[in-house]
C-alpha cells in the first residue's frame, strides 16, 4: 500500500504541475528538428551514406536520438519539477519502507517519461505520412523500434533520480556533474563494442540502445557508423533495423536494462539515508580555514552614511565580477589555468577549463541572484534586476578574458581575445537567463554542462 500511496501522489502532484504538458511539448515538437528533414536535424549514417527512411528506420532514429541526446532534457525535468522537494520531515520519521516509497516515486517518474515518449510516438507517425510514402507505412514498425530503444533508456534515467535522491551527496551539484559524467560515457562506451559480434554481453555495455539497430545486417560493416550533424550520401543504403531488433541477445538487453533500473530503484531505498539537520561546524583545519572566504568585517557603528557612488555603473560590474569569483579555492584554479595557457593549446585545453570552471561559478552566483526572495528585495535597489544581469554577462566576459592574457601574451591574437570574450558572454548570458526562469542554479549549470562538451568536443 505504501508503494501505491507513493505512486498516486506523485502523479496527482505531476498532473497539478504546469512543467507536465511543456515536458509533454518537447519530444512532438523536437521530433520536427530531430530528423534530417530539408537537409537540417539529427541524421544517422552507416559507411558514410544515409539510410533510406522506412518506417522501421524512422521510429530507431526517433529512439537514439531519445536515449542519447534528449535524456538530459528528462534528467533536468526530474531534478526540478514539483516532486522535487518531498516532506522528508514526516516522513523519516514513519515506519513506512523506504523501498516502497522509492518504488512508488520510480513509477510515477516512468508513467510521465512514457507520456513523453507516446507524444512522440504520435508525432512519429505523423511525421512518418511526410517522409516514408510511397514506401511502405507501417504504424507498429514505428513505434515498436521507438519503444524498445527508447523505454529502457528512460527508465534508467528515473532509477537514477531517485537513486541519487538518496544520499546526501548526490542530492547536490555533485550529482548533476556525475549524471553529466555518466551521460557522456554511456554514449561513448559502446564504441568498444564495434566490430564485435552481436551478443548479449556485447548489447549490454550499449545502455542507449543504438548500436545493434545500426550495425546489425548493414552492408557498411559494424565498423562505421555516425550521429549527429554530418554530411553523408542522401538515402542510398537499404537498412534492416528489425532484423537488428530481433537479433541474438538485443531484445533481452533491454529488458535486462528495465530490470537493472527497477534494481537500482531498490538498491535506493536501502541505501537511503535520511537527511539531517545542519549542524554548527566546530573549529575549522588549517586547510579549510584558508579555503573559506572567512567572516565579514565588524561593522562600524559611527560610520558616516554611504554617498552616491560617482562610477555606479563600474563598481555594479566589479561587484558582479567579484561575486562570481569568490573564494579562495576559485582563485586558485584560475590561476592554475591562467597560467597553464602560458604552455598549453588555448582553443582545446586552456579556454574549455576556464569555462568549466566558470559554469559552476557563473550558475552558483546566478542561482543566488534570481532567488525569489532576494530578487523582491533587489528590484528597490538604485539598478534595476535587467541592469545587474548585464553586468552579470559583462563580468562573465571580463573573466575569461582575464584568463585568456597569459595565452596572448605567450602568441597575441585577435582570434584568441574574441574567442575568449565570447565563449564568457555567452557562459553568462545562458546562465542568467535560464537562472531567471528557473530561479535556481540547477537548471543553468546542466544546460552549461552540455554546450560545454559540445564546445570541448569540437573540432
């Protein structure tokens, strides 16, 4: 029963969320720019050529595309909807299971990103009239290839929000930044698998679900295939993906995948670990003593009253600046990396960790600033919100420009300066504006993460 009164919560709590039906849009309305339609979208090529578009064919590209480049998209709803925050206080102090709650939430997790995947499926088939005839059109070869791909990937993806929610570590950043981790491996690791035969073991290390649908049958060979934006051959091989579907081993990957995220929901519930309340830290070490930024000064109690700044608009972007650079553990790594772009590649090495820092730093302070409570009392300040978010972008350009000088000094280049500028102005443009939709940093900081291996990745 506690599963069940766990299930039926949640849902009623989807349901009542506004985020539900934008979540509902995405896959329908991304089915549009995910196929390679008008020579624009996501395309997926076998020995340098593109597959001819059949219904099998259609609803495996609407699946890959789901199960690598959309679950981001799902992980950052399932971090950030109206479930997020759960009333642990009554909870954990009940003595309903753990694992049955963590259950009930798992199911309503699966039951909206199945939602999700139905709209799209319904998309599929509508975009199918468009794009297969006068080849054959088949509702079921659309949407199972779609299912099957895409369900299992989707299902993980729940087993490991409420996985994470159970421990306090991962409850925070850390745990964005390990999804982030574990996102790019599961899409690179099953590259290890190419040129293998198609077996159980080998289906088992490609959690997304592409490579077998891909290779299998293809008269390329398993050695070469592609996804994403590429240039390729226009619709001359002829593509089996329901003899991969069916072939040894992959249908029972699959399922093993569902029952390894109903394992893993399990696994939650036992290792969960009840939240506490904070305690006042005793005397700090050494270490941590210098790392902190420390206390405030005292304050003055005979200090005279402030005068109006006579350059208010340069001390709101020094104060933006300073802000974002807090800590003496932030100063530290840029100067590491300042000074390694004296040595190293600055396009491929220097300016990707000086955005990767600055992703933390620019959506921790972002998240702060666009705080609902602390954005009521900013707008009676001097500077309107709109004024302190166009310093904001303008001290993310200061930042990485100043990280960018040891590189122009070691070769001065015009390139290398606009390069910095504005790989920082857009850092911090992103981070602003998705900070005040969300009011959070966590919707910023998983959106930075991903432009920023899109922007490390390419050439």
């Amino acid at each position: 029963m506690t599963a069940i009164t766990s299930l039926t919560t949640s849902l009623k709590r989807y349901w009542r969320s506004w985020g539900l039906w934008l979540l509902l849009l995405v896959a329908p309305v991304g089915a549009r720019y995910m196929l390679p339609i008008d020579g624009a979208g996501v395309e997926i090529a076998i020995g340098g050529e593109l597959p001819l578009m059949t219904s099998p064919f259609l609803g495996v590209s609407l699946g890959i595309v789901v199960s690598t480049l959309l679950l981001p998209i799902a992980w950052l709803y399932l971090r950030s909807n109206t479930t997020r925050r759960q009333p642990w206080q009554v909870e954990e102090v009940t003595r309903a299971s753990r694992v049955a709650i963590a259950l009930g939430r798992f199911g309503a997790d699966v039951v909206v990103l199945l939602a999700m995947l139905a709209a799209l499926t319904l998309a599929g088939w509508f975009l199918g009239l468009m794009l297969i005839p006068p080849r054959p059109f088949n509702l079921f070869e659309i949407a199972f290839p779609l299912w099957l791909v895409a369900a299992p990937a989707l299902m993980g993806l729940a087993a490991l929000r409420i996985l994470f929610d159970a421990r306090p570590l991962l409850r925070s950043g850390f745990g964005d930044f390990l999804y982030f981790v574990l996102w790019i491996t599961s899409i690179a690791l099953p590259a290890a698998t190419q040129g293998q035969a198609t077996t159980f073991a080998t289906n088992m290390v490609d959690f997304a679900g592409f490579v077998t649908p891909l290779t299998f049958a293809s008269p390329a060979g398993a050695d070469d295939f592609a996804i994403g934006g590429i240039e390729a051959t226009q619709g001359t091989l002829q593509l089996d993906v329901m003899a991969g579907l069916f072939s040894s081993g992959y249908l029972e990957s699959r399922l093993a995948w569902a029952g390894i995220a109903v394992a893993l929901t399990v696994l939650a519930g036992l290792i969960y670990h009840p939240h506490l309340a904070r305690r006042r830290a005793g005397k700090p070490g050494r270490l941590t003593a210098w790392l902190n930024p420390g206390p405030p000064p005292n304050a003055m109690l005979n200090a005279p009253a402030a005068r109006q700044a006579m350059l208010g608009w340069f001390a709101l972007v020094a104060a933006e600046f300073r802000l974002i650079g807090s800590g003496r553990a932030f100063l530290l790594i840029a100067l590491c990396i300042a000074i390694a772009g004296a040595f190293i590649d600055f396009r491929h090495a220097a300016s990707p960790a000086a955005l990767l820092l600055l992703a933390f730093a620019l959506t921790a302070h972002a998240g702060r600033s666009e705080a609902r409570g602390l954005l009521a009392l900013t707008k009676t300040a001097p500077f309107a919100p709109m004024m302190r978010r166009a310093a904001f972008v303008i001290a993310g350009v200061g930042w990485t420009t100043l990280l960018a000088i040891p590189a122009l000094a070691r070769a001065p280049s015009l390139e290398t300066l606009g390069l910095a500028a504005a790989t920082g102005g857009a850092a911090a443009l992103v981070a602003s504006a998705i900070a005040t939709v969300s009011g959070s940093a966590f919707a910023p900081r998983l959106v930075l993460l991903v432009l920023w291996y899109g922007y490390f990745s390419s050439p």
